[in-house]
C-alpha cells in the first residue's frame, strides 16, 4: 500500500517524532537510534523547531506505535531501555534526499530552497539550490499510483523575495493560516514590518524634546524653534 497523505494523513505528533528519529539519525549517530526520554526531548526542543511544541511521554509513546504500524518507525530491541529508529525513506518509498527535505519541513515549518539547503548541512550536503529544487519538484509531482504529492510550494508572501515549501505530511496546508503565522508579530496583514518601530521611535523622539525644552525653561533660555 503506498504512502497516502491524503487519505492517511499524520497527526502534528506523529510527524514531529517521525522528523526527530530522522534529524537525531543524522546528526547524533552516537545517540541513535533513540530512547523514549532522548526522542521527547528532541520533539519539545525550543531552537530549530516550528511551532514549538510540548509533548509528553504518553503522545510521544502513541505516535511511536501508531508510526511503528504503518512501517514508518522500528523498535529496536535487546537493550534494558527500548530505542526506536525510522524506517521513512523505505516505508515512503522517496529516495533519502527527499526524506531530508522532508523532515526539515516538518521541524522548521515553510522554507525556500535556499533555507533548505543551509538547514540540510549536517544532514546532506546538497551540491546547490537547483539540486534541492529538483527533489522538490519530484516530491510536488508525485504520482497519485505512489500516493499524491508530499509538498507544495505556496504562494509568494507580500515583501518576499522567493516562495516557500511546505510538507503534506499532515494533509493540505491552509495557506492563509500559514502566511499570517509568518507575519511578525504586531503587523496588520499587508502592513509595514518597521511601523511599530517607527511609532515608537517617534514616541520617544518627542519624549526627548519635551524634556530638552524643559530643561531649557529652567536656565531661563528662549524655547527652541521645531526644524
């Protein structure tokens, strides 16, 4: 049976274990595969994740089994603690080029090909943008016989320079959602990222020349005419 997105989606736990057990494979190869307490904290992990997220051990332990019967995970076992490693490139049936790209989506959220490319250097090392692009490509136009694509690139946002690539891991994205999350914080849609430092720039501006003509009244000197 392929691997269908769009009738067996993940769960946002689901694929945030699933990416961990692949970044940890590649980045810590000591470590790997992962305890349940290792693989947690990988998941809730503050930098390079978005959204953050807090799982505990009992979501972390569902997603595993749930993960472990589609043949997307492996336990492996022998050891007095159970460690768990990923089976997704195989259980995906994409090449392992593509299962990075994968995961880095999954971790960081939306990205171009170039944060891509940065992202994945301790992963795998693309040779440049347009390599990462073609496995972009082949992912977006995979065929509904290996089941559906498993990116899509979103429209470009207002300001940016280049379009992002989001994950189908869990399903069709909401590209609006998705675009007002990128907003910074404090900007109305389609309004100017630099307003809310300008207002308050003023603020302080005029803060600072009334207390100048203040002092200016005290030493008896004539107020000082606006520029």
């Amino acid at each position: 049976m392929p691997f269908d997105t769009r009738t067996q989606p993940l769960t946002p736990a689901q694929a945030r274990v699933l990416a961990t057990l692949m970044e940890k494979s590649r980045t810590v190869p000591d470590s790997y595969p992962l305890t349940l307490n290792s693989l947690l904290a990988g998941c809730n992990q503050k930098s390079s994740r978005d959204p953050v997220m807090q799982l505990d051990e009992a979501a972390a332990a569902q997603a595993l089994d749930e993960l472990r019967q589609r043949a997307l995970v492996v336990e492996i076992g022998g050891a007095r603690v159970a460690r768990w490693e990923h089976n997704f490139a195989r259980g995906a049936g994409v090449p392992d080029q593509s299962a990075v790209l994968l995961a880095l989506l999954a971790l960081r959220g939306p990205q171009t090909a170039g944060e891509l490319r940065i992202n994945a250097e301790r992963w795998h090392r693309f040779a440049d943008i347009s390599s990462v692009e073609a496995f972009l490509d082949e992912l977006a136009e995979r065929s509904d016989e290996r089941g559906g694509p498993l990116v899509v690139l979103l429209p470009r946002a207002p300001g940016a320079r280049e379009s992002r690539w989001a994950h189908l891991l869990c399903g069709p994205v909401d590209v609006q959602a998705l675009q007002e999350a990128a907003q910074p914080q404090g900007t109305a849609p389609g309004g100017s990222a630099l307003q809310p430092r300008v207002e308050a720039l003023e603020a302080e501006v005029a803060a600072l020349r009334a207390r100048l003509e203040q002092l200016r009244a005290e030493l008896g000197l004539a107020p000082q005419p606006l520029a």
